[in-house]
C-alpha cells in the first residue's frame, strides 16, 4: 500500500550515499586482549552521508528519530520515498511520513 508519492514525470528525488575511505583503507582486523584475531565485517568505521536532494519537497516527510543509524536504515527509506511501507522485518526508515500532501 503506497504510503506517499514524490515527484513527478520531470522531477524526482535524488539519493547520494557515499562512503568515504581516506588514502589508507581502515583497519580490518581486531585483536582482543588475547591476542585473538577476528575479522571485521563492518564496511568502514568512518560515518556515511546520506543525502536526500527533493526538490519538490513540501513537507511531506521528516528526518525519523532513530538513536542508532546505519547503512541497514537505506532500504526502508528508500521504499518510503517510491511511496511504500517497508517490510516488518527492515530496519526503521531514515524518514517518517509526516502527510500524503493530498
């Protein structure tokens, strides 16, 4: 069930996500106080921007309140913003619909 539509045939939202790794890549191995190796699954340490560029935007959503984001928040946000509601089991959405401006 479509919850919001943004944009129309000429216009849309532009999304921008970027993770920035700087000359050296991050380090990618943790060693405990045993001197165990483990790998680290995480993409970088450094934080992502996410960027939603909306130029018709009138209010129709806002930044959620979300304590801990991440990269896992994108793929509800980016239903949000196709106009559906995300599946039970996604990580909240970076937005919340505030109106369906009709």
């Amino acid at each position: 069930m479509p919850v919001l539509v943004i944009g129309d045939e000429q216009f849309g939202v532009g999304i921008g996500c970027s993770e920035i790794v700087g000359p050296l890549p991050d380090e990618m191995v943790r060693t405990n106080k045993k001197g165990v190796k483990s790998v680290k699954t995480a993409h970088s340490l450094n934080p992502v921007p996410f960027i939603i560029y909306d130029p018709l935007y009138q209010g129709e959503y806002r930044m959620a309140d979300i304590k801990e984001k991440g990269l896992s928040n994108i793929a509800a946000t980016l239903l949000n913003l196709l106009g559906y509601e995300k599946p039970k089991d996604y990580d909240p959405s970076l937005i919340e619909i505030v109106s369906t401006g009709k």
